[in-house]
C-alpha cells in the first residue's frame, strides 16, 4: 500500500490561461477549499485564444464573450486572481515560486500553466509600427484597427495561425499575401499531400501564396510599408503578422531544477520530476502512448488539450495516494476554420506510409484517413462534424482498417465502430 500524501491547503496556479483556469475550476468542482492563487502576467482575466484568429478578427464576435468567466466568478469561488503578475523564479525546495515585484509566493501544490509565447523573426524592420504577432488579446484588438484602415496584407508563416489570418484578411475584403519558407500551408502537422489542398483552397479565394520563400527585411518609414522576401520581391504591405510558431513560456523555470525540454517534462499524471509541481497546456512536454504504438513525449498547443490536461493535473494534485492517481491519456484533438471550411484534426501522426480519402475532401466535405502499417493514427474531417464521434472512437483504439472499408461512403463509420466493438472515449 502506498504511503498517504498530506491534503494541500495551498495551491498556486501559475498562467492565468485556459490551462489554468480551466484547473482552478475543477479543483473547486472536485471539492478543493483551501487557498487557491491563480496569477497572469496580463491584466485581462482568462480568456480564449481561438477565437482571436477567426471571429475576433473577422469582426463576427464581440471580445466580451472571449473572456471563460464573468469577473466576479472568481471571487465567489474564492480564488485569488493576481493580474498583471509576472513569476521570475521557483525555489522548489522552499516551495516558493518569485515574483517580480520581488514576492514571494508559497504552495503546498503548483500547477505551471504558463502557456506559450509567439516567435518572431530576427531581420531589420520587425519592429515598425503594423507589424504585429498574434497571441493576446491585445495584438488582435492592434491587428484589428490596421486591418480597419485597409490593406494591403502580409501573413508570414503559413500555420495554423497564418492561414487562420489570411482567410480572415480575405473575407474582410483586403488583398492577401502569405510568405512561407515551406513548400505547402501546414506542412510540419498535416503533411505534403494534405497541405497542399489547402493551398489550393487559399489560392481559390484570392490568396497570392508565396512558398518555398522567406523573408529578409522590413521596410518603412514612420510604419511598415513593404517586405522583402528571400527571392528579391518587394510586396507592398499596410499591416504584416508574423505567424511563425510559439515556443514554451518557460524561460523563468531555468535553473530551477525542472526537467525542460522545449516545454515542462511530466510524466503521465501531469507532475514534473519536482515533487509537488505539475505543469498543463501549452507549456507541458507528456509522454503520449497511441493505441499498439511506441510512446513519445509531445507538446501540444491546442484547446481541447490545455482543458483535458488542466482538469487532470488537478485531480491528480488532490491525489493523497498514487492509487488515485489517473493517467492522462487522451485522443488528441484540434480544429481550424479557414473560409467555409470547418477542418477537425483527430489523434497524432508522427508519421505515416498510407493517406485514405473518404468523400471529397479536396472539395470541402470529407476526410483523409493517416494510416501506419495499416494502423490508424490519425484523421482529418472536412466539414463533417457528425462523423466527429466514431473517428474519435476510431483512432483512439488505433484500430487496423481496410482502407477499401475507410473509404467506402456506404458504410456508417458509427457502425465501423461498433463492429470493432471500439470503446467510448
């Protein structure tokens, strides 16, 4: 029998994120009462970044209904929320994380929630005046009032977030360009194949893409005015965002003892290497194992995650004995809006040797099956949100499928997966 582990009367939830919020919450549905600090660098309560690159930009949504709880939700559930609160440093042995304003902050628990910050570009001109990244609540509302005044738009990096940007830019009416080193949109997670039907789908919409190129400079005189790629072409531009990934927000961990490896290492319970410390989100490196596959350690910057870690890690912080401990062991999820098409991403594919169309995809309705040896890994549903379930169920038992049954409309994927006798997720 496992020796018991004293309650928390205190815990810290450092990132006042999804993640983290999303924590303090369910530590309060799971009965916690003790004393609950969540802290944010920004002044703006949690709130949802999704929302920032599709309706928030596109004008469609007002930012108040961003925010994931009315402000006085977190007095009443007694939480401290600390805006505008930077953690510097975490003195683990003291169980006490430090703040900037030279405080200290003392935990029974802590959960490191602390998300991820954009990438720049290290070229001249990155810092004039309507070059923006776009992460915060912040950028969006200064996106907003450049894409107001008009375009012309450059997106460098063609992401997730970039391609998000430019279908926005272009609904709105404002003409596109998108800079990407690589050779086709959402190569690093969709593949060549699948990446270059989005291309097809942005260059259908008016989108001028410009792949395979980088940029080299900025330009402008009180604002930017043009950029400069690597081939020499000037393009004319009134507003840039630079999408070029995020990486962990992490930087104030080091030297602290914590296992960081391009985010916080946890293992399968959400605790790092540190007694009493738990990380969530964005911010987390976990070891994720796919039904008959190898384990591996990922990071994921999705929404479905940092919600379903978040709600882990504090079930788990409340655990007195390892026996009530449960393993995070989810099917990841994530989706994309790019003009009418409402793109649901299910599972993980590090790699694959077999794509599976079913339906037509390519026109906007249907999926793209990622097969390994035949195993699923993983699916992309175009504009079919029915199907959302039993592909969930599907890729989660890492099933062997016959490609000709995948592909076959006739054929019920809710029924292909009661055959398989596949468990609810």
């Amino acid at each position: 029998m496992s020796a018991a582990l004293p309650a928390p009367r205190s815990i810290v939830i450092v990132g006042a994120s999804l993640a983290g919020a999303s924590a303090a919450d369910a530590l309060r549905r799971q009965g916690y009462d003790g004393e609950l600090v969540l802290i944010g660098a920004e002044r703006e309560p949690p709130y949802e970044r999704p929302p920032l690159s599709k309706a928030v930009l596109a004008g469609k949504e007002d930012e108040s209904r961003v925010f994931l709880r009315p402000a006085d939700w977190y007095e009443e559930q007694q939480i401290n929320l600390r805006l505008g609160a930077r953690a510097v440093g975490l003195d683990a042995a003291a169980h006490v994380v430090l703040l900037d304003d030279n405080g200290h902050l003392p935990y029974d628990r802590l959960l490191i929630a602390t998300g991820a910050v954009p990438r720049t570009l290290d070229i001249p001109g990155v810092d004039l005046p309507g070059v923006h990244t776009l992460r915060s609540l912040d950028d969006a509302r200064a996106i907003s009032v450049g894409l107001t005044a008009g375009g012309p738009v450059v997106v460098v990096g063609a992401g997730f977030i970039g391609a998000e940007v430019a279908s926005v830019c272009r609904t709105r009416g404002l003409n596109v360009t998108v800079i990407e080193p690589l050779a086709v949109p959402m190569a690093r997670a969709l593949g060549t194949e699948v990446g270059g039907i989005f291309a097809d789908l942005h260059r259908a919409h008016g989108v001028d893409l410009r792949l395979g190129e980088g940029v080299t400079a900025i330009h402008g005189a009180d604002r930017v005015e043009e950029v400069v790629t690597s081939s020499g072409a000037r393009i004319p531009a009134a507003t840039v965002i630079i999408g070029v990934g995020v990486r962990p927000a992490d930087g104030w961990l080091t030297g602290s003892g914590l296992t960081l490896a391009d985010g916080v290492v946890v293992n399968e319970y959400c605790a790092t290497n540190l007694p009493d410390v738990y990380a969530a989100g964005d911010v987390a490196r976990w070891p994720y194992r796919p039904a008959g596959g190898a384990k591996t350690l990922v990071r994921l910057e999705h929404y479905d995650n940092a919600i379903r870690q978040a709600e882990n890690a504090a079930r788990n912080m409340l655990a007195t004995t390892s026996g009530e401990r449960v393993p995070y062991a989810p099917v990841p999820y994530f989706w994309t809006e790019q003009f009418d098409w409402m793109a649901q991403y299910i599972g993980y594919a590090e790699r694959w040797n077999q794509l599976v169309y079913r339906g037509d995809p390519v026109s906007g309705a249907g999926a793209i099956f990622y097969l390994d040896a035949g195993r699923l890994r993983a699916v992309l549903s175009i504009n079919r949100i029915r199907d959302l379930g039993a592909l969930r169920k599907l890729v989660g038992a890492g099933a062997q499928l016959d490609s000709v049954l995948l592909a076959d409309e006739s054929l019920d994927l809710r029924e292909l997966a009661r055959r398989l006798e596949v468990p609810g997720q």
